[in-house]
C-alpha cells in the first residue's frame, strides 16, 4: 500500500524522518514523498514535492551505490545540517560554545577508502556495497575518492580470484601513498606457499606499494609512506589514517591554535603521529597510543626526520589505564583524539588535573559532549568548536573543540 508523508527532519544516519516516525532515504526536509511502509521503513520512496535544496547527484553511482547518503542535498544545506547536529548535542548537554564554522573537503579527494570484492563465475567484482545490501556496486567513476585510488578497484578484484573463496567476500583497505597504493585484505582464505606467490605476483602486476593479507604483509616493494610534518612516517597495514589532506590539515591548524607555543604536550590517542610529528617543530611530545605498532611507526619517522624536538612514544589502553592527574602536571597541554566511544576515563582524569589547554578531536559529537560536560563541570572554558567535514555527502561529523582553564 502507497502512503504518503512530509520529511521533518533528517536523522543522524542522513534519513528523512516524517512523523511516526518513519524513515525514507534521500529525502529532505519540507519534501512530501510517497513509497510502500514497511515497519517504520518507507521504500520505493517517490519525491511528491521536492525541497528547495534538491540537487542532482554528482555521481552516476549515487541512486545504486551506499557510500554517500547525502548527495541529493545542496552543499549549504549539508554544511548547515552538520553545523547543527554539533550545536544540538552541545546544547543537550547544557553547554553553550562559538561554532566557527565548517571545513568541507572537496570531491574526490579521499585517500583511503574500504572496498568489498567478491568472486563471480566469470571473476570478480568490487565496489561498495548497495544501501543496507550485501550486493556489490561498481563504482569505475566515484566521485568521492581521489582519482588515484580507483585502481585499487582491479587490484581487489584480482585478489578476490587468487584469494577469497567462492562465497566469501574480501575487505579491501585501499590507501593513497607518496609512492603508490597500499592495499590490505581482509576475510580471504588462510595463506599457504601457493597463495603467497599468487598474491607477490599481483603485487607486481599493479605496481602496488604494499599488500598485506590479514595484516601480514606479503610484498612491501615501495615505503607506504604518509608526510606528517617534516616526517615520513610508514603505517602499519590498515592503520587509522584522516580521509582526505584537506581535512587532515584543518584538524591540525585547530589543534596547533589551541595548544599555542605550549612547550610540553601529551597527544592521546597519538596514532601514527598525526598531530605529534608536525608539533614536536617546537614543542617536545609524549605520544600515547594503545597499538604497539602504531607507536612503532610514529617512532621511526621521528628518528628518520630533521629539525624535531623530543617525542616519547607510550604504548597504553587509555581506557583501562588513563594518564592520572600525577602524571599530566608536566605538562603544558593535551591533545585527544579518541575513537567514537569517545574518552570518558581519560577525560575524567584530565578534569581532576591543572593542565591549562586541551585540543579535543572528535568524530562523534553526542560522546564529545558528554566529555565535555565534564571537562566544563570540572572549571574548564569551552572557548569554540570547529567543525570538519571530511567524509563529504556522508552523515559522518568531525570537530575540533578548544578547552582552556584560562575564560580568556
């Protein structure tokens, strides 16, 4: 049975949610759509009355593809949208603070994206899957990822025939590199002699930097190299990167205003070295990160780079063992960047210090404002939010939040 419904609002998912609730995808607010209900789901959604901020998708992939839920909207319409959820989940906490605005990255500009490869009787084929599918959409013109990683959608498909069974599926990490693709499979089969040369041999055949199988790498023929400031640093295989430079860079120029000319930090959650390596240009660095070979990589590109003051490389579960009050003295600020369960051990035990700055990263506003209300109970200023958005035409949100005992 055809219903009809007008879009209220989006959900934090990118859905349109009309009364009921019920969810219609690509649709926007003010919109009169039409579609089959089925639970609280419409499909076969039909724009009755389209909104003003309507566009025509970019890509030729977009009614098929998953990746992006957002390219039906205007740019502005996005940009506010994000704007908003920040400042909602901040106000729902009781906490008011200057949203600076939001730094979009451009199209095609992602440099590492997860692809799925899966092997059919005439070979293979890779791609991102359909919304809330398992089927596998080819993307040959996606206009999300950098040019330079499409490539890597052959490489997949390649070593979907060599290695992944016949109904099983790979998981392929593909990352843009100073020297060409980095490629990780997940969900293949188990390696032996055999399909350790296959898989060298696609490694030649493409060309490719470094290919690992579930995380063992079999060919490294060129350093996967990623540039963090004045470093080179080598991540290992499938390592937590930022999307685009673009994004990567507005996060750092936050992160470098709010710890000023402090000259001793302490970067949680360090990962490879985003924030640590480009800092230590003038401060000295305790990096903490809970994966050894993370700290490893960070390590060496610091030991390899000139002109760098001091990093120590700590490798510590901060949600089991937070740094104490006692030990976050010597310091002159913070920098947290934690996964999207956010950090509430380590922020309760930064409320109970005397550190002057933190430059909190998150990709989850609801947990960011949780942190920060106890940041901010405990005497802490929230001075502004900047919000990024490197995931474009996605419901993903990034910000950069400024803490400070200092009102001023």
């Amino acid at each position: 049975m055809v219903t009809q419904h007008e879009i209220l609002r989006l959900g934090h998912q990118g859905d349109g949610v009309a009364a009921g609730p019920v969810y219609a995808p690509a649709t926007l607010p003010g919109e009169t759509v039409s579609g089959t209900l089925s639970g609280s789901q419409l499909t076969e959604v039909r724009i009755e009355t389209p909104s003003a901020d309507r566009v025509q998708p970019p890509c030729r992939h977009a009614k098929s593809c998953g990746g992006c839920q957002l390219q039906h909207a205007s740019d502005a319409f996005v940009s506010a949208w994000k704007q908003e959820i920040v400042a909602t989940a901040i106000e729902a906490q009781g906490l008011a603070a200057p949203i600076r605005g939001i730094v979009t990255s451009p199209a095609q500009t992602r440099r590492r994206a997860v692809v799925s490869a899966r092997r059919t009787k005439k070979g293979a084929m890779a791609g991102f899957h359909a919304r809330g599918s398992d089927v596998i959409i080819q993307i040959p013109d996606c206009q999300l990822v950098d040019p330079k990683l499409l490539p890597g959608l052959p490489v997949a498909e390649a070593l979907a025939v060599v290695g992944a069974s016949r109904k099983g599926e790979l998981s392929v990490t593909l990352t843009v590199t100073e020297n060409g693709l980095d490629v990780a499979a997940t969900g293949g089969k188990p390696t032996d002699g055999p399909l350790e040369i296959a898989l060298a041999q696609v490694a030649e055949r493409f060309d490719l930097a470094r290919l690992a199988w579930d995380a063992e790498v079999i060919a490294k023929r060129q350093p996967p190299v990623q540039r963090f400031g004045a470093a080179n640093v080598e991540p290992p295989p499938g390592a937590f990167l930022q999307a685009t430079p673009e994004g990567e860079a507005a996060l750092l120029a936050s992160v470098q205003e709010i710890v000023g000319d402090a000259a001793r930090i302490v970067d949680l959650f360090a990962g490879c070295g985003t924030f640590s390596l480009p800092l230590a240009a003038s401060a000295e660095v305790l990096a903490v990160e809970g994966d050894a070979e993370m700290i490893k990589a960070l390590d060496q590109g610091w030991r390899r780079a000139q002109g760098l003051k001091k990093i120590t490389g700590a490798v510590r579960d901060l949600f089991r063992r937070p740094l104490v009050p006692d030990e976050l003295r010597k310091f002159d600020a913070a920098v947290l960047d934690p996964p999207r369960a956010g950090a509430e051990a380590q922020v309760a035990a930064l409320a109970d210090s005397r550190l002057d700055l933190i430059a909190y990263v998150s990709c989850n506003p609801v947990t960011f404002a949780r942190d920060a209300r106890v940041l901010v109970s405990s005497g802490y200023h929230l001075t502004w939010v900047q919000v990024v958005d490197q995931f474009r035409w996605s419901s993903h949100i990034e910000l950069v939040a400024a803490f400070s005992r200092n009102e001023a």
